[in-house]
C-alpha cells in the first residue's frame, strides 16, 4: 500500500530569478504553476474519498505542506520586488494573515485549546491555498504596472 504523500509528486516551485525570464510571465508561471498543483490534488482527495481517517489526515497534511511553499516561495518573490516600505507592510500583513487562518481553522474563536483534526487541516489548506492566488495575483499586478510604466516611458521618449 503506497502512502498518500507518495501519490502526489509536485516539487515546491522555485522563486523566478534574475532579468533572464520575461517580467510579464513570471506572475503567469506562478499562476500556472498553482493551476498545476490544483489538478492532482483533486483526484487524490478523490483517490481518498473511502480511506480510513489516518490516511486522509496524512493527505491533508501533506496538501498542506504543499501549498504553504508554494505560498512561501510566491511571497518571498513578491517580498524581494516589492521597496522596502511595502515589504514590510507585506511581511506584516502576512503574520497578521497567518494568525488569522489558524483562528479561523480552529472554529473562528480562537479559543480552541486542541486545533486538530481532519477538519482544521482541511480549512487551512483551502486558506492557504486561496491566499497563494492572492499573492500570485499581486505578483502579476505589480509587474503589470511596471510594464505599463516602462512602454509609457518608451511612448514619451520616441
């Protein structure tokens, strides 16, 4: 019997270095790269819908592990673009957000002395999840705008 993590081989995505990539693609390689790891998630939760419970809360966790790289390795590229000033306020952003997501995954209260369980891991990986298509959002936002200012730049001087 193979085990749930073996099913599932995804290596966490890489930030995107230097001026060798194209600006405009490396928030869509983000994107795409989220898009991909999306579609062999689901078949295994629907490989695991009859597994016993240790087997579908090792899934989960690993799910989770998954998805909070490549939500690390998008933030940490969006960190190393964004200037200082909004850097920070990202990195703050972050906590505050990671902070929140256990909250909420405990049941909301934040009360909740024993968070485990199928069900806490399971709202965190859909939290975390979300929150990798925000920043992979914000990434390509960002280098949107610097491509509008740069053609701008290029319009007025020719």
């Amino acid at each position: 019997v193979s085990s749930p993590s073996s099913a599932l081989t995804i290596t966490p995505l890489s930030p995107l270095e230097g001026e060798g990539a194209a600006a405009e693609s490396e928030g869509a390689d983000y994107r795409r790269r989220l898009e991909e790891l999306d579609r062999p998630i689901a078949s295994l939760e629907e490989e695991n819908a009859g597994a016993n419970v240790y087997s579908v809360q090792t899934s989960a966790a690993s799910e989770l592990k998954l998805w909070e790289s490549e939500m690390n390795n998008i933030y940490n590229g969006l960190l190393a673009e964004l200037p200082k000033d909004q850097a920070a306020g990202l990195a703050e952003e972050q906590q505050k957000w990671l902070k929140e997501r256990d909250i909420k995954a405990a049941g909301g209260d934040g009360n909740s002395s024993s968070p485990k369980g199928i069900e806490y891991t399971n709202v965190q990986v859909e939290l975390t999840r979300l929150r990798a298509y925000e920043l992979a959002g914000r990434y390509e936002n960002l280098h949107n705008e610097e491509i509008n200012q740069k053609e701008a730049e290029a319009g007025r001087e020719g």
